[in-house]
C-alpha cells in the first residue's frame, strides 16, 4: 500500500515505524528537514520536505497514485485542508485527519459528512485518550482496557497479586471458580516474557495475564487475579487542557473530582464549563496544595498536562503522599520504560492510542480494529472472516486446525451480536468478528493474511 503521512512529529514518526515495517511504500512529509533526515536514517521510507497541504508538496510526494493520506501535523486546519486537496487534485482513496479542536468535532456530523469535507476518518488523540483513561477507572487494578464489537468483548490486563483466588492454581480452575462465565486468558506475561497459557499452566503472583470476556464479565475474571479493588469515588485531575476538560465531563457525574490548574484564566473557564468539579488554581506538584485537597483519600490522580516532567514529578509525589492509583500522560517514548512499574502505576502514551486507531485503515484482510498491547510490542486485531471453506483458510475450520503463526491466540468471536469465548474445537463461520491476540506484533501480517479471500471467492 502507497501511503502519504504528513507530519513528522510523535504520531507520524510512530505510525511511519509501524507501516515501514510491513512492506508498505510510505512517504513523509514536513517542513522540518533536521527530522525528516533522522527518520529517513533508521527507517526504509521516503520524505517530502514542505508544507503539507500544497498541491504542488503533495504531488513530489506521490498523491497522484497513493492509496492513503494520513494527516497528522500539529494543525487541524492545514490537516482538513490537506484531505481536500487530496481529494480535489489527486482523487486519493482514503484519506484520515487528526482533529484536535473540539469545536470541529460538535458539529462533526454536518462537517464530515459525504457532501461535505472529503475525510475519511477523523481522529481525536484527546478523545482517544480520554476514553481510555475512562475504562482504567471503571475497572480499578486494570492496566490495560481494549474495546472490540463496538464494546461487547473487552481484552483487559491486570497484574496477579497474592490474595487472588486463581493465583497458585491452574488456569483450568477458573471455569469451577465462576462457573457462568466463559472467558480466556490469552497471554501471561512473567518477568517480561511472554507464555502462551494452557490448561495447566500455574498462575504466579506479579503475572501480567491478559484476558477476553463479554463487558458484563470483566469484573468477575479480575476478581479472580486479585482482591476486589474498591470502586473509584475520589479523582484528583491536574492539568486543565483538552484531556483534563474532557476527562472531568465524563467523571463528574459519578465520582468526585477536583481539578488543578494552573493557569488561573483556564481555571476560571473550566470552572463555567463544568457542573460538579471543584477546579483549584494551583500547581499539581506542589506538596502543600495535594495534602490540603487530602490526596492520601484519593482513588486516582491523574496528571495529564501537556509536560511529560510535571506529570511524572506530579504523579510520584501523589503517589508518595498516598493516592491509591496514579497515571500519568507521557508523550516521549523513551520515558514510558523509565517511569512505570516504579511510583508511576501506568503510563498513558497518547501516540500509541492515535497509532491504534490509524492501524485497522491500512491492515490487510478485513481488519476493522487494531490495539497495541504493552507499549506497542504486542497486539490485538479484530478481524471478520468471509468466503467458505474453499476460499478462506480459516472458515468452516475448528481454531485448533488452523495455522496460526507462533505466539497467536484467539479469544472470542463475535457472531451476528452474539459473544462466543474461542475454544480448541471453535468452528470460525463467514462475517464472523475473530479476536486475536499476538504476543509480538512481527507475527501480525501472517494472521491478516489468514484472513485474506482467495479470488476464487466472489
């Protein structure tokens, strides 16, 4: 596949490693040669330097017969504009804008209508991010929380501790622990290395298990890992901007937030924009203002500024002054290692939630949702299957006869709204949506091919 990324910041140069390596032809473009130069050093792309959305930009960088356009500079306007001289000069296919401003995206059904502005898709990494963290929330002691079939099958990983019901046993004893509920662990993780679990497999305390289960079901498997978490009532949010804003809408109607800010006019507007949050004009990091908003009483801490430091130095101390769960956003890779799994309970990387979204656009086969797992080592697709048993190479196939690539394992299917946790002797039909959990990405481009119709198919 042809693809065209503007913008050469975090998100594109993430989302350039990502396809480069999957034998796609990418192009990057930016106005910054210093970066282009360094990504063209250590990835097999080629790059554009110039102003994304001009004709003339667009054009040295291959539109005329590319099959994609991903625009993701720091500009929504230079980004809409771009997908509209895609469309209008070079008639690209697809074509995908990251979209920040809020006030875009309230009247995003008229503006991104068929009619209207020629996009594709758009992407908040705000919004992107903000439901994110929403999920963690609603399942205390989650590390990660993915949707798939539109949020009827969740994949969760959670950290095993001592105390845990199914930690010291084997796996085969969670179906007589909580025997109406169908679920299955689709990797552990121990000391860093990935086990494909079986039956007899012993779970350890400090595993990191990754499981599939019906939405309704989430809770019960966890409870299994470790002691019931209380549920969260008490959210102490620092950093005022677009996540902060938006994070406190979608919490404040059933807990209790307050928000720190520091810019005392952001305070003030925050302060009109939402209902129940108490909003302080303060700095998060400051040890006095966290001990008189009594943070040793809070549930979660939430650092989501827009400066990786402030939210890594803001989280440790609330975590030291005794804030049961923190997170912290952080934008620069290279801190995400350092930082979790010390004071900080989960890193929160917006680029590799953007990246997700972006990924199912250029998969192979019928990919209609991709997420990276575990700092993007990993990953889970959802993939529907078509064509008969002559066409496919997994449908009218029981899971167990299929070949998978090594480190692959389904975990549910999804057939016509009904949720069915996979087994060894599961029957994958036509217009089926198949889970799939890879241990390491490397490994995903031979299970979208799996899903790829022969063309005797039609």
């Amino acid at each position: 596949m042809k693809i065209i990324i503007l913008g050469a910041g975090q998100v594109g140069s993430t989302l350039a490693e990502n396809l480069a390596g999957e034998n796609n032809d990418v192009t990057v473009v930016d106005t910054n040669s210093a970066l282009l130069q360094e990504l063209q050093d250590r990835l097999d792309i080629r790059t554009v330097a110039g102003f994304a959305s001009y004709p003339d930009v667009l054009a040295r960088a291959g539109a005329d017969d590319a099959d994609m356009v991903i625009a993701v500079t720091d500009s929504d306007e230079t980004n809409l504009v771009a997908c509209q001289v895609a469309y209008s000069m070079f008639h690209t296919p697809t074509k995908i804008a990251r979209v920040r401003a809020a006030e875009y995206q309230r009247n995003g059904g008229m503006l991104f209508a068929p009619d209207a502005m020629p996009v594709d898709m758009q992407i908040s990494p705000e919004q992107l991010v903000t439901d994110y963290i929403t999920r963690l929330i609603e399942y205390p002691g989650a590390l990660q929380v993915v949707d798939f079939a539109h949020g009827r099958v969740r994949l969760v990983g959670v950290k095993a501790l001592f105390g845990g019901p199914l930690v010291g046993q084997e796996l085969r004893e969670l179906a007589a622990h909580i025997p109406n509920v169908d679920s299955r662990v689709a990797a552990i993780y121990r000391r860093g290395k990935p086990i494909m679990p079986e039956g007899d497999t012993v779970v350890e305390a400090g595993d990191e298990v990754f499981f599939v289960a019906a939405r309704e079901d989430i809770s019960k498997v966890m409870s299994e890992m470790r002691r019931i978490d209380k549920p969260v009532k008490r959210v102490l949010l620092a950093g005022g901007g677009n996540i902060g804003l938006r994070l406190a809408k979608a919490l404040e109607s059933r807990c209790r937030v307050r928000l720190i800010e520091r810019d005392r006019e952001r305070a003030r507007y925050l302060s009109e924009r939402l209902n129940n949050t108490i909003v302080l004009a303060g700095d998060a990091a400051n040890e006095n203002l966290l001990i008189e908003e009594n943070i040793e009483h809070a549930d979660v801490f939430c650092a989501v500024t827009n400066d990786d430091e402030a939210n890594i130095l803001s989280a440790m101390l609330a975590k030291r002054l005794g804030a049961t769960r923190v997170l912290s956003l952080i934008n620069r890779p290279a801190y995400l290692d350092l930082v979790e799994d010390r004071d900080v309970d989960i890193a929160i990387s917006p680029q590799q939630s953007t990246v997700s979204a972006l990924l199912s656009h250029v998969r192979r086969g019928d990919v209609v949702r991709v997420h990276s797992l575990r700092r993007g080592a990993a990953e889970a697709i959802e993939a529907v299957a078509h064509g008969d048993q002559r066409s496919s190479k997994v449908v009218g196939r029981r899971i167990d006869e299929i070949k998978w690539p090594q480190g692959a394992s389904v975990g549910a299917i999804v057939r016509r709204d009904k949720v069915i946790i996979a087994h060894h002797d599961t029957v994958i039909e036509s217009e089926d949506h198949v889970i799939v959990f890879m241990v390491d990405k490397r490994y995903t481009p031979q299970v979208e091919r799996l899903f790829q119709v022969g063309i005797t198919f039609l």
